[in-house]
C-alpha cells in the first residue's frame, strides 16, 4: 500500500540566543489511508513542531530539512507557498488544539466554513452553504443552519471544536492532522470528539494523525503508534505492540504512570519518571532519555543510537523498532522485574 504521507528524517532547527535548538531529530513515519497514526509524547518532545512542518506553517525562523517529505506521490520539499496554501484544506487538513484561537472572532461560523469550499473548489456560495449544513449536521450540531449565523464567542468549547471539524472535512481532505483536539475540553467532551473523529475517518476513508499526549486517548484511537522524547521518536508499531510489549524504557515509563482497571489498588501510588528533559540546545549526542533511565550505562552515552526492529531482524513485516542500546528481551525483562 502506498503512503498518502511519508517523511524520512525530518529535523527541525530554531536559532536561540544560547545557539540552535535541535527541536526535531531525525524523525521518519508514514500515514496511510483509513489509519489512524497517533504521536505521543510529553509537551516539548517537538510533536506540535512535526505537525506545523507537515503543514508548511513553521515560524519564520524555523529550519526544516527532509531526506523525504511525500504527499500522495508528490515531493513537497520543493512546493511554493502557492502550492502549500491550494493544499492546506482541500487535500491536508490541521484541527489546532484551541478552537476558539483558531476561528477568527470577527467572522460568522458560516463565512469560515463556506470560505473553504469557494477558495478550493469554486463551489458558489449556495452550494458551499449547503454543504456546511451538511457537515455541522454530520459533526452533531443541532440547529445547523442557524448556527451559521452565529460568531465563535457565541458557542461552547465543544461545539467551537465540532465546528473546526466540519470546517477541516469542507473540501474532503485525504489527511487530518489533529493537533491534541481535546485538550481544551472536559472528559465528556473529549470523548465525544474522539468517537466522532474516528467515525469520521472511516466513514470518508481519511488519513488521520492524533498528536497528543494522553495514552488513555491513543488506546482508544490509535491503529499506529509512534512515541517521542527529546525530538526523537524512541518507539514505533502497531498500537497493540505499543501497549502489550512496551519495549523503550521511556515508553516502559509513561505506561507506569497510567492506573490499570482491575490491576492497580485503589490508593496505590503510580509510577513517575524522574528528572527532567534534556536541553536541546547545541551538540546531542547518545541517548537523551539517559538521565533519567534507571538501565542506564556508559553505552548509553556513545552517539549513533539508531531505532533497530525489536526482533533484531530486518524484515519487511516488522513494524515495532526502538532506539536503545539494550537488547528487547532486556527491555521486556526490565519490565517484568519492575512489575
């Protein structure tokens, strides 16, 4: 199957005053029709950057370089901003993670929505109106074509996130990126959105890729599963690898800290990863996990820790790697010794 996107060893660098900041690391993956790809990591970990890149929407004083970066078969590293911006909501789509930032206050719900569908597809303002309906109606907002008629500060959180959903879904994107869509909401409403957002995705056969950094999230959603840290993505598979043979001692880590239903006692305490993040400023080399790794060794320290498949064997159906120097079995047995 070919990807609808694939990006291989995308670094993202931002000059600061204390030199550069290596924001992203040598980050390569694939989204494919029909699947959901879930980033997760914690904040900082360059997972909004990666999302904000795919997109062409980086600050100005960002450096983005690819040895790959595809669209549907075409190379984006040499689009013109022309190009990106015919692009950007008709074919790839960005829910950002607080709506009512994202939706301009001094415009109806109506125009934004209609807008897409005029600039992409020349639709009239009839046909783009109608559609809008449609989409509100299919994101489950009652009162549809009343609510065109409403401004953002007219509407909850809620409804303010269906309706940068409808505006995403105008011109049928093949992807959509969600950039941690939930975060702003309480835990009902997040759920909503999620079920909504897979629902969507299979009913219109859309890539999707969820960034956040909620794991309960990614093993609701998720059919892929890459985990980053530092930059860097330390663990990728299918989410049932991720989570029943969770190998990086980092990904071991965020595990931890999430209570099992039946498992973990009530009042028990949970797990925490000690330390903090690394700076990402000037010369990186090794493992950046390693001060807060308790298997940590001088290996540990030498550059060139590559993400290897956790078989030990490349092959064309592996599809779980990690990055460590330890071995997968010594991983696996890290855990078991700790559980």
């Amino acid at each position: 199957m070919t990807a609808l996107f694939e990006v291989k060893n995308l670094t993202i660098d931002i000059p600061v005053p204390s030199g550069m900041l290596h924001a992203v690391r040598g980050i390569s993956f694939e989204a494919m029709r029909g699947e959901t790809l879930c980033i997760v990591g914690e904040s900082g970990c360059g997972k909004s950057l990666t999302s904000l890149a795919m997109m062409d929407l980086l600050p100005t004083t960002a450096i983005r370089n690819a040895e790959k970066m595809t669209f549907q078969g075409q190379d984006m590293r040499s689009f013109s901003e022309h190009q990106m911006s015919d692009i950007r909501g008709s074919q790839m789509g960005m829910i950002f993670q607080e709506p009512m930032t994202s939706l301009n206050p001094s415009y109806s719900i109506g125009d934004q929505l209609t807008e897409m569908l005029i600039r992409h597809k020349n639709a009239s303002r009839a046909e783009a109106r109608e559609r809008a309906i449609y989409l509100l109606e299919k994101v489950g907002i009652t009162a549809a074509a009343s609510r065109l008629n409403q401004y953002p500060h007219q509407l909850s959180g809620g409804l303010r996130q269906r309706v940068m959903i409808a505006m995403m879904l105008m011109c049928d994107p093949a992807l959509i990126i969600a950039d941690e869509p939930t975060t702003a909401l309480d835990v009902t409403i997040q759920a909503q959105i999620l079920l909504l957002l897979a629902e969507l995705q299979k009913e219109f056969d859309m890539g999707l890729i969820l960034i956040t950094h909620d794991l309960g999230v990614v093993a609701r959603v998720a059919d892929r599963v890459a985990v980053m840290y530092a930059g860097e993505i330390v663990e990728a598979g299918t989410a049932e690898e991720i989570f029943n043979r969770p190998t990086h001692p980092y990904t071991q880590g965020l595990l931890d800290c999430i209570p099992i239903p039946g498992k973990t006692a009530r009042g028990a305490k949970l797990g925490a990863i000690p330390g903090i993040v690394p700076s990402l400023v000037g010369v990186i080399e090794g493992c950046s996990f390693r001060e807060r790794c308790k298997y940590a060794s001088d290996a540990c320290a030498k550059p060139g820790i590559e993400l290897v498949p956790v078989s030990g064997i490349v092959e064309e159906h592996v599809t779980h790697d990690y990055r460590c120097v330890l071995s997968a079995d010594q991983c696996v047995e890290n855990l078991a010794g700790n559980a």
